[in-house]
C-alpha cells in the first residue's frame, strides 16, 4: 500500500478533527467526494492507528478489504493531504465515485 499520514505535531484524529470530514464507516455504503477531495481511511490496528490515503480506486479496495479491523472513512482536500505530507500524490483516477 502507498501512503500514509503521521502529522508530526499532533495524533492523527487531531488532524482529522481540524481537516477532515467523517463520511461513513465500514457498515454503511461509500460516499461520492468533489474532485479536490481525496478518501482517508483511519485504521484500528489495536496497538496504533493507522490513516491511510485512498489516491486512486485500488488503494480505496485495499483499503476496504474486510479484514477484521474497524475502519472509519473522512474525506480531505487533497491540498491539505500533501501539505501534511510535504509532497504531491500520484495523480491516480480520482473521480469521486467509489
């Protein structure tokens, strides 16, 4: 899987509650995004959280795979995504509709 975001002055639900939006969690049906949005899917690993970025539509099935582990979905602008990042994303085939 590609990437991930560690925000280095804060916890990852911090930087979700100030630049991110809850769309949905596994139990419920996906949700369409504007196209300079992007999908993060917060991960509960037990031990640690992981936020992983949903860039094109099989890092989204990646990500939705039903593997035991409770996920909830935000939706980001992808601005905001990088500048945490500190570099740009692969262009994938962001659409909106998965």
């Amino acid at each position: 899987m590609g990437f991930y975001i560690n925000p280095s002055n804060m916890t990852k639900p911090q930087w979700l509650d100030i630049n991110a939006v809850c769309i949905h969690d596994d139990d419920e049906p996906p949700v369409e995004i504007h196209k300079d949005e992007i999908k993060l899917c917060l991960i509960d690993n037990g031990a640690f959280l992981a936020l992983g970025i949903a860039y094109s539509k099989m890092e989204y099935e990646v990500f939705k795979s039903n593997d035991h582990r409770r996920k909830l979905w935000y939706r980001a602008t992808t601005e905001d995504v990088e500048k945490v990042l500190g570099h740009k994303l692969p262009p994938g085939d962001r659409d909106g509709t998965w």
